[in-house]
C-alpha cells in the first residue's frame, strides 16, 4: 500500500473509506462479508503472533492459547464501520504510530489473499491508497457516525430506515443493543445521548435527506 504524504496522528480519529478497483464487487455474499469482520476483529490488538489465514485453521485450543498472549493494546479503537458491495467505511482512532496505515494494510492483504485464491484471480481488489479524513470536532464526529451507519440506505441497498436495524455489516446494531457481541468502541458517541433509542432516532431522521443527497451527487457524476 503506498505510503502517505503525511502521517496520520495518534490518538485522533479519522473516517477511513475505500473502494474495489473499477468498483470491483468486494463482497458477494454473506461468507466475505463475515471474514472481512472476523479478519479486523483479529488484527486490531498487537501483537499479531500469526497470520490469520494460518490462524484460522487451528484447533480451537491452539487458537485461545494465542489469544491470551494479546495484549489489551491495540493499533486502532474501532468506533463505527460499515461494509458495502464494494466499499467500505471505517471511524477509526490511531493508537499507536502508523496504527491505522498498519491495520488497514493487514486487513486488506489478508481479505485480498482469501478473495482472489476463492475467485481464482490475482492483483489488488481495493484502490492503492485508502482516504482518510479526520476528525476536527464533536459534531463531525457525530454527523460521520451518522452517514457510515446511514449508507445502506441511501446507497439503496436496503428499501427502509427501519431495516438499518438488522443489517448485519455495520456497527449500527452494536450501538442499538450494546448487549451484542462488539467489535467497536461505541462509548465515545453514545455517551453523547440519553441512550440507544436517542441515537438511533438521530440516524434515522436524518435518513431521506442523506438518500436525495446521494442520489443528486450521482446524477451530477453521471454528466
């Protein structure tokens, strides 16, 4: 992955995105989109002691005596994500110097590996270099959350706000029902509300001005 013109700063947070190649359909079903999980789950604490693709074909016995020797560090706190056909949006805090260069170059080789030896095809499926914005203030923090978890439905790839509850490659469910099983650092933004029901109406009702959004910037590409 190519390097940065300027490195990202610990202990900020930054929106991270990137897309397939030629907008190369990156996850066709549900099995890619849950290795694409399992496999950040796996890469956000240091050390790595194995490769995942090596780490998941061991017993589960092996497997839980490597993750005891994971330390509580991680490269990056993961805050929100959501996962796209053929993108996907990351609200992630560096940790620690080059955290999240390192973490988005662990996932996205390993991904790359499992996908092309699936798919029987070689090269790169994600653009060389990922984007990151950061984070500037309280309310962007709040509005980006919003448009990560937002995506499905106003990209149309769900019909209705409401079935944002259950769709199962975003972190929207993990701040619904913090009872979930997580991946993500969701404190920081939910101890902004009264509780989940507050922010979920926060998404929501957002929800049909970020789909014509959407929708006006695709017909002004499509000049």
């Amino acid at each position: 992955m190519p390097g940065r013109e300027e490195p990202l700063v610990t202990n900020e947070i930054y929106h991270v995105f990137n897309r397939g190649i030629t907008d190369l359909q990156t996850f066709t079903n549900h099995r890619d989109y849950s290795r694409f999980i399992d496999t950040c789950k796996y890469y956000l604490p240091l050390p790595t002691l194995l490769r995942f693709s090596f780490f998941i074909r061991l017993p589960e016995s092996r497997k839980n005596d490597l993750l005891q020797q994971v330390s509580s560090k991680v490269r990056v706190e993961l805050i929100a994500y959501c996962l796209m056909p053929n993108h996907f949006h990351f609200l992630l805090k560096q940790q620690v110097d080059e955290g999240i260069p390192a973490f988005l170059g662990l996932i996205t080789n390993s991904y790359t590996r499992y996908f092309n030896t699936k798919n029987h095809r070689v090269g790169p499926i994600f653009q060389g270099r990922f984007k990151a914005v950061r984070i500037e203030n309280e309310q962007q923090l709040l509005h980006v959350s919003r448009y990560i978890h937002l995506n499905p439905y106003s990209s149309g790839l769900v019909r209705k706000p409401a079935e944002l509850e259950n769709y199962p490659y975003s972190s929207f469910t993990e701040y619904l029902y913090p009872q979930a099983n997580k991946i993500c650092r969701n404190d920081q933004i939910l101890g902004l509300f009264r509780g989940s029901g507050e922010y979920r109406d926060f998404v929501l009702d957002h929800s049909d001005h970020q789909r014509q959004l959407e929708y006006i910037k695709h017909l002004t590409l499509d000049l």
